[in-house]
C-alpha cells in the first residue's frame, strides 16, 4: 500500500517533469512565432567553416545550441514524465535521459539539414558573376540601389543590393548591369554596354 509520502514525491517528480517539458516548449513556440532565428551557441568545439564570396557560412550547427538544450530538455522531461506516471520498469532519471539524448539527436539532425540547405543558398550567389541584372531602384557612385537577376541555379528571380563605384553617373531603373561580384549580399556592379 502506497504511503502520503510515497504520493507526495510521485506528484512533485510528475510535476517537475511537466514544467521541464512544458517551459522550453513554450520558449520555442514563442521563438518559431517571432521568427528568433538567431542562435545561441555554448559549445567550445572548432567547426570547419567556409567562405564563399565574402559571406561566412557555418557547415553545421553548433552541438551545445539554445534550441538543442531546450530539446534536450523537452525530451527529458516528457520522457520522465512518462516514466513516473506509466510507472515504467527502467528508472525514471534513466528514461529522461534517454528521451531527452533521443530529442537532442533528431533536432540536431534536423538543423544540419537546415544548415545545409542555408549554405546551398549562398554558394549559389557565386553563379550570379557575371549575369545582366534590372536596375529596380537607382544606382550611383557612392549610394547603394537595387538590382533584380535571375538566379541559374534555383531558376529564381532575387532581388539584391547593388553599387557601382566605378561609375560617376546614375544608373537609372530598367538599365541592364552586369554584376562584377558579389560580397556580403551586395553585388559590384557595371553598366551593360549596347
């Protein structure tokens, strides 16, 4: 027969688990819904970077992230949730850790994936050298305007940033440039020849 003090610590163990589980979800959801796309890094590894074009891209993503502890956390908490409330037979620290190791590794997974596609994204802005670009807002020697080209490898239409510090005039919108470069998102641009 179970004593008060047996039921005492179950429910404060399935409380403490559900506020484990339940505080990084919300922080989460809040961060998807303001679009918090920054990341919080805590780990001390060296990771292989590379530099395409001026813009440097991390190849994946840090293993001591904000969002891979709160899925750590997630996973541990409802795991031992779980644990205590089904009254399995492993110990519940034991099926937190393993929830919460399970959690961490299929969203790590998941941001390489993302990583991945983000750093596909950049390389592609070194296939922009050399093609005509659209004037849409006006470039002059020392101010920043817009251009519109059409990506080669997504077949897209993007909108990028534009200077010209080679030329003294403006360059009006609707003229043709042919993009020089491309460094930090901003494309080096010059007047097509007719």
């Amino acid at each position: 027969m179970e004593t008060v003090i047996d039921l005492l610590n179950i429910h404060w163990l399935e409380n403490a688990y559900f506020w484990i589980t339940l505080i990084p979800s919300a922080l989460l959801f809040v961060m998807f819904i303001l679009g918090f796309d920054h990341e919080f890094d805590f780990d001390t590894d060296i990771h292989g970077d590379f530099d395409v074009g001026g813009i440097d891209v991390p190849s994946e993503p840090g293993k001591l992230g904000i969002r891979l502890i709160m899925s750590f956390m997630i996973g541990f908490g409802l795991f031992g949730f779980l644990a205590v409330n089904l009254k399995w037979p492993i110990p519940h620290v034991l099926s937190a850790l393993m929830g919460g190791s399970a959690f961490w590794y299929l969203m790590y997974q998941f941001m390489k994936l993302i990583f991945k596609q983000q750093a596909n994204t950049q390389v592609a802005s070194r296939t922009l050298v050399g093609r005509i670009g659209t004037v849409t807002h006006r470039i002059t020697g020392d101010t920043v305007g817009e251009i519109k080209v059409k990506d080669p490898a997504t077949g897209l239409t993007i909108d990028l940033r534009a200077v010209a510090p080679d030329i003294k005039k403006m360059i009006k919108p609707g003229a043709e440039v042919i993009i020089n470069s491309v460094i930090d998102g901003k494309a080096n641009v010059k007047l097509k020849e007719t």
